[in-house]
C-alpha cells in the first residue's frame, strides 16, 4: 500500500511538472512609436504568440521566417528580430515598436 502511495505522488508530481513546462511563455513589453505599450507572450513550445493590446488579447500562431520571427491569423500579424517589433492589425497603418 505504501508503495502504491508513493507512485501516485510520484506520477502527480510529474504530471504537474510537466503543465508548468507546456504553459512556460516569455511576456515581453513594448512601446510603439505612436505612444502605445502593448505586450507578447511568446509560448515557444506551443509555436504560437499571443498578442495583448488595449486589454484584449490576440493569439497569434507561429508562421515560417527566414529571421527574427512572425506570428499570423487571418488579421493579425506580429514580425520582429531582436528588440524591434512590427504589427501589422487589419487595414491599419503598422505600428513599429521597440522592447522596454
């Protein structure tokens, strides 16, 4: 019975571990050159970003790039290499950001 115990502790423990390790994600803050911050939270494990801006939420999947990195939905798009971000919403002009 003891034995039993220690193996249930064991696979929850583990278990647990590894949910903390698939939810790990990155915030970084930004300030855009029109004034606004905004902030991504990059979830490289699950290849997708998700883009907060204005108190809403976007997420964004991880698309192929060449450098630096781009996430994309249908209108949405973030791109980016090093500090330097652009995002790209709809018909509107692109905002260009920088890491805090």
């Amino acid at each position: 019975m003891k034995v039993l115990i220690a193996v249930v502790i064991t696979v929850g423990a583990v278990a647990a571990c590894s949910t903390q390790t698939n939810s790990a994600f990155r915030e970084v803050a930004f300030t855009c050159t029109d004034g606004q911050s905004l902030s991504v939270r990059f979830f490289p494990e699950q290849e997708k970003a998700v883009l907060i801006r204005n108190g809403e939420t976007v997420e964004l999947p991880q698309k192929p790039s060449a450098s630096g990195f781009i996430y994309s939905n249908d209108s949405t798009k973030i791109q980016g290499k090093g500090d330097d971000l652009t995002v790209a919403i709809g018909r509107m002009t692109p905002l260009q950001c920088k890491a805090k």
